[in-house]
C-alpha cells in the first residue's frame, strides 16, 4: 500500500483516487495513518463481506444449522449412579 501525507493527498488527490482503484491508499497526519482510500468495489465487496447482523439473523442461522446437523439416532441422555461413591463427603 502507499502512504500519502494529508497535504500530499490533498494536492494529487486525483492520483490518489486513480492509484486507489489498483490497491488501498494510506492517508497520514504528523506520521501516523488516519485513512484509507480505497476503489468502490472493495469498499463494496468489504461492505458485504462485514455487513453487521441481527442477534435474531445469527439464532435463525443457528437453528438452521442445528436442524441440518442434528444425529437423530443419538439416544437420550440416562441417569448413572453416582461416580464417586460415599468417598466424596
């Protein structure tokens, strides 16, 4: 990735745009990066790759999943005696 100063940016800020839609652009103030310019289509693709969900979306997905992986054969939990005996106490 380059790195722009701020003034530099702002000075060639079409280069800057035309060097972005090949790779990220890194803005800086006083050295240290405050930004990134980047193409539409990443910012897009990044967008839907990061899109933020709903706690209900992740449950739904969750059952969803549940249900495809579910082991209908696995049988049903029993009670077992006490492991440790009268040693425990």
């Amino acid at each position: 990735m380059k790195s722009w100063n701020a003034t530099d940016a702002k000075r060639h800020f079409a280069e800057v745009i035309s060097e972005a839609e090949q790779e990220p652009q890194v803005v800086t103030k006083r050295g240290k990066p405050v930004s990134v310019v980047v193409s539409y289509e990443r910012f897009l693709a990044n967008e839907m790759h990061h899109r933020e969900r709903s706690v209900g979306q992740w449950l739904e997905d969750l059952r969803t999943w549940s249900d495809l992986e579910a082991d209908p054969d696995t049988p049903e939990r029993t009670s077992r005696g006490d492991q440790f005996g009268d040693e425990w106490r």
